[in-house]
C-alpha cells in the first residue's frame, strides 16, 4: 500500500469530482492519504474529509504566502481543531520568497508562532519552503524544531540540505518532481539519502509526475513517484512502498 502525505483533496480543483477521485487513489493502492489546510477554507474542507473517510487524515496550518492574511484568532482556531485525534500535524508553514504578497518579516513571525504551536501540541510540523532555504534552517534551528521534527514536503533541495534537515529531525518528502527529466537534485537526494528518512507524495492536484506533467495531478499518481524512486535507487516498487508507509505511520503517529 501507499500513502499519500500531502494532497489537497480540498482544493477548488476536486469539488466536481472528489469522490471519484478518492475512489482511483484507492483502487491504486493508495490506502491513506492526508489532507493539508492552509487557510480558512481549506482548513474547514480538510476536517470535512476526515469525517466523511476513515482511511483520510488532516494536516492543518497557515500557508506563509497568505501569512499577511493570518490573525491571532486564526491560530486559536487551528490549535482548537488540532485536538480532533485526525489531525496528524501542523502546516504547511513555512516561508515562500517566489511569491511577495506577504513580507518576509511577517512570513518569518508566522513561521515562528507555528513551530511553537507544534511544539505546544506535540505534533510534527509540515514545512513549504520556496526559494528560502537559509531562512527556513535558521528559523527551525533558533526554535529548536528537532523537539518534534516534521517533514520537508515536497523537498527539492539538495542532499546536503536534506542531510541538514534530518539531522533537525525532519524527513524529506519527494513528489512528482523526481519523476522530471531535468530535475537533477530531487533524483541525487532520492539516490543518496536513506530510505529511512524518505517519504512519498503528490501535492495534488499540483506537480504531477511524469507523464502527466501540466495536468490535474491526483493521489492515484503517488506510485509513480514512489517508481522513480525505486528505479533510482535499484530497489523495488514494493520495499519503496512499504518503507514510506512505514516512515509515513511514524511521523504522523497512525496507529494501524
């Protein structure tokens, strides 16, 4: 089985077609599958999926390109929610430079205010970090981050970045990405770090793999990841599978 550690099922994208799109996840094997929140919505359509599916589960948080968006009231709502027993960890924080809606300094505040509240929770912390990876590593070390560790999702960044992040307590998430022909540092970290610290996802409906690229990604698309990976590594499909779900279960503490 796979699963999926970070989807949107909750995007505008799905609302005509969720439930069959559900269904192809699981009718590839995708047995789980978490979806993240980062505002408002998003958030109230995450929780709605846990309910209405056993086998989905909620990560919830404030995504730091709408950091200018986010009030203290905000946050009170979303440690309120996190002690719902499927919500599994907080995110996707983080910081995003590619985007300038909202300033690095309130990106960077909001970024903070998140560790803390994981850290207050006991919850893994999911990372998006876009162009900012200096800024993303200091601000996890001064918070001390290892205390509950997390995932570096949708990792793109290189083997000694990763190697940093793991050593913080963090597992490196790789998405369709890897699957890219010219994607050179997402196919170095798939070959070069452990097994144990990686884990699978689509960041659907975005980033789909190979040979869908510039389509509508979907959960059922993650064994394709999980592939590359496998052909990278010389390994099969299968011990990739099982590793991830393994590492996935870990992180986000799903009791099977």
């Amino acid at each position: 089985m796979f699963i999926d550690t970070h989807v949107h099922l909750n995007a505008d994208q799905y609302e005509e077609d969720v439930k069959e799109v559900i269904q192809r996840a699981l009718d590839a094997k995708v047995e789980k599958m978490v979806v993240v929140g980062f505002d408002r919505k998003t958030i109230e359509k995450a929780m709605e999926l846990t309910e209405q599916y056993p086998f989905i589960y909620a990560v919830i948080g404030w995504h730091p390109v709408d950091a200018i968006d986010c009030t203290e009231e905000d946050l009170k709502w979303i440690e309120s929610l996190a002690a719902h027993p499927k919500v599994v960890g907080i995110g996707e924080t983080g910081l995003d430079y590619y985007w300038d809606k909202s300033p690095k300094d309130i990106q960077q505040e909001l970024f903070r205010k998140q560790i803390k509240l994981a850290q207050k929770l006991d919850l893994p912390i999911i990372i998006h970090n876009r162009d900012a990876t200096a800024d993303v590593i200091r601000i996890l070390q001064e918070e001390h981050a290892e205390k509950t560790g997390g995932i570096m999702h949708c990792f793109g960044g290189s083997v000694e970045t990763a190697k940093i992040c793991i050593g913080m307590n963090f597992m490196i998430s790789l998405g369709g990405p890897v699957t890219f022909k010219n994607a050179k540092m997402p196919k170095q970290v798939a070959e070069e770090i452990s097994l144990d610290h990686l884990l699978i996802e689509t960041d659907a409906p975005y980033l789909a793999p190979h040979p869908y690229r510039g389509k509508r990604n979907e959960p059922s698309l993650v064994p394709l990841v999980a592939e590359e990976i496998a052909r990278l590594k010389g390994l099969s499909v299968n011990e990739i599978a099982k590793k991830t779900t393994e590492n996935a279960l870990k992180i986000f503490r799903i009791n099977e």
